[in-house]
C-alpha cells in the first residue's frame, strides 16, 4: 500500500510540468488570436535612386476582419501620412500602392524618399487592439561627373596637387585617380609602375599630392567618384613634366642687366652733351640796347620786337 502510494505520488509530480506547459501554449494561442502582430522581412532595406522598393509590413496575426492600417513618414522627427483612409498620400501619391494586406510598395524611389517609415495597425475587435513597426529605408544615389583640376604642366622637384569632387552621390562618394589607364595605388612602394613616385593619396578627400615631381609623373590623369550605387568619371587631362633650364635663366639675367647699364650709360652721356638742355630767352634775362640821343626803345608784347618812338628836346 505505501509503494502504491508513493508510486502515485511521483506520477502526479512527473505530471505537473507537462501541464505547465500545456497551460502556457493555450494561453499564448489565447493571446495570438485575440492580438494584432506585425512582423518585416527587412527593417532596414536600401535601393537605388529610381528603382522600386518593398517595405514589408506583414500581419502575423489578427482576428478583426478589416483592420485600420495606416503608413506614416518620419523626417527630421516630423511625421507625415503617405498612407491613409486605404489612399497614397503625401509626396507618394501616384509613386506607392499597398499589397501583401500592409506592404508598402514604391515605385521610382528618390533620393527624398530616404527616411523612417512607420506601418502602424488598428484592430478593434482585437484583445491587443494595435501594433506598429519601424523600417529605416535608404536611398543609394550615383555619383554625378566630378570636377577635376589637373596642372597643365610642373616643373621637376616642384610639389604638384590634383583635386578631384562630387557632392550628389549618396552614400559620400570615395575617389580614385588614374594615370595612363592605370589605377595609382594609395601606397606607391606597392607597384612597380608608381615605386619611385612621392605622392600621398586620399581617397575620401580625392586629393592626390606629389611632394617632388619627377619625369615619370607626366601623363594623362582622371578621376572616378564611387559609392554602392555606381561611378563616375572625368575626362583625362594632360600633366606635362619638364626640367628647368638654369644656364637659360641666368643668360637671361646677363642679358636684361647688360641692356639696363647701356641704357643707363647712354642716357649719361646724352646729359653731358647737352642733349637734354634748351636756353630760351625770357623777360628776365633779356639786356635791353643802350639808349641813343633822342630815341627810347620801347618793347612790345612780342619777345625782342621794338620800335621807335620819338622824343622832343625842348
């Protein structure tokens, strides 16, 4: 009798967690078919500028027959409608339809589309009457044709800059420069072909800095902008290398300086000479004749002009 008991006992505690366990899955079926759940496929999907994209919202579970569904736009913290009252509003209006029971669908995305979206689900009828969930989408934007500055041509063992950039692209582009076809590494000890260049290269900035140019630098150079959506590139643009010729520039010297000394010189012995001075005659040193019996002299407006003019003795 008390084995029997005991045997009893045991099978009852074996027993309980199973029903334990067979109690919590009926409550959480009890739960899921009196609640509204929502689930996504993707919270966080990115597409190309002017491709459709998916913004999966799907009901896992609902027991309201016609629920209120609704999408919101969130940008700079404001949220705006683009769904609402089963119609496409906002700035989607014509661009977005809805599939799938709550799947946003957008047609020709933009780079203004990129922003948060909120899929949001009314169930009156439900225990768990709403639920919402969040998916960020990204907007991916090719880079336009950069801007590139190249010097037209640099004196050896001078330091040179080539600038190259685009502010369309989104994500921010990242650069890279070519010489010749051949793309310059960021490390020249890495190639055979750029070893003996000195140069340092940014491909963030799009910045490529030679410290000392030499010969072999010169050619034709271009840029191309990249990000995850495409690339662009600039035409090519010719550097020349050329040495500076110093017995040129002191001949030069010589002969500029050698011109001024004769210039100088001759224009010395032109004062000395008397080239550069005239003698004119004024009022102030003019000697009037001397006077004769009976006659004054009398001058007239005209320099040296004069005529007689007679006198009576009485």
């Amino acid at each position: 009798m008390y084995r029997q008991t005991e045997h009893f006992i045991d099978s009852k505690m074996a027993l309980t967690p199973l029903a334990c366990v067979l109690l919590l899955l009926s409550m959480q079926c009890y739960i899921n078919t009196f609640a509204v759940i929502l689930k996504t496929r993707n919270p966080k999907p990115w597409v190309n500028e002017f491709d459709s994209v998916e913004l999966s919202c799907m009901i896992e579970s609902i027991s309201t027959p016609n629920p209120r569904i609704e999408w919101k736009k969130i940008k700079m913290g404001e949220p705006s409608y683009v769904y609402f009252d089963k119609e496409i509003a906002g700035d989607l209006e014509k661009r977005a339809s809805i599939r799938e029971s709550a799947t946003l669908v957008i047609l020709n995305a933009t780079r203004a589309d990129s922003a948060d979206y909120r899929c949001e689900v009314t169930a009156p009828n439900d225990q768990k009457s709403f639920d919402e969930i969040l998916i960020s989408l990204t907007v991916r934007v090719k880079p336009v044709v950069p801007r590139c500055s190249v010097p037209k041509s640099v004196p050896v063992g001078k330091p040179a800059e080539l600038h190259c950039l685009e502010d369309e692209g989104y994500p921010k582009s990242h650069y890279q420069w070519f010489r010749n076809k051949e793309e310059i590494p960021e490390d020249p000890k890495s190639s055979p072909k750029f070893f003996n260049s000195t140069y340092t290269l940014s491909r963030e900035m799009g910045t490529l800095k030679f410290s000392a140019v030499k010969k072999e630098d010169a050619g034709e150079y271009y840029c191309r902008a990249r990000n995850e959506a495409g690339f662009s590139e600039c035409g090519p643009q010719m550097m020349e290398v050329y040495d500076i010729n110093i017995a040129g520039i002191i001949l030069g010297v010589v002969v500029v300086v050698t011109v001024l000394l004769c210039i100088t010189m001759g224009i010395f012995c032109a004062y000395k000479r008397g080239y550069f001075t005239s003698q004119k005659q004024t009022g102030k040193n003019y000697k009037a004749p001397e006077k004769g019996d009976g006659v004054d002299y009398v001058r007239t407006e005209d320099e040296g002009d004069f005529r007689h003019k007679s006198s009576f003795v009485i």
